[in-house]
C-alpha cells in the first residue's frame, strides 16, 4: 500500500476516497479514528489515503488535478 494523499480532516480523506473509487481505484482512510482519540484539538497528518502500489501513479495524478481544481475555482471566486 502507498500513502497517496494526507487529509485535513476525515472528510476530506473520504471525498478523495470517493474520487478515487469513482476512477476505479480501491482506497482506504487509514487513522481515521486517531482524530477523534486526541479530542477537540485537530491534528493534522493522522488521516491518510492509501492505495495499492500499482495504482499509486493514477491516483496522485487523480489528485493533483483534484486539489488544482480546487484552487481554480478559488482564483475565479467560485469557492
């Protein structure tokens, strides 16, 4: 399995998991329960996306126009 993705929070990790499933890739959260362990405080880097090894490739590039998206739409004053 290969880390892929840090989230910022669990959502986040599942709306990149469903990105993923949605391309044909199987992905796993990893820590999810871990946020909730520390309490009200977030701490970040605790919740992961995994993938196998040989989709790893795909699901960065799935990814990164993922998170460029986000910034596009930010820039337009669409977000």
């Amino acid at each position: 399995m290969t880390r892929v993705y840090t989230a910022n929070s669990i959502m986040d990790a599942h709306i990149v998991k469903g990105l993923l499933e949605n391309a044909g890739i199987a992905a796993f959260v990893r820590g999810a329960y871990l946020q909730g362990g520390i309490g009200e405080l977030p701490v970040l880097g605790l919740v992961t996306v995994e993938v196998a090894d040989a989709d790893s490739a795909r699901a960065q590039a799935l990814i990164e126009s993922y998170d460029n998206a986000d910034v596009e739409d930010s820039e337009d004053g669409m977000a």
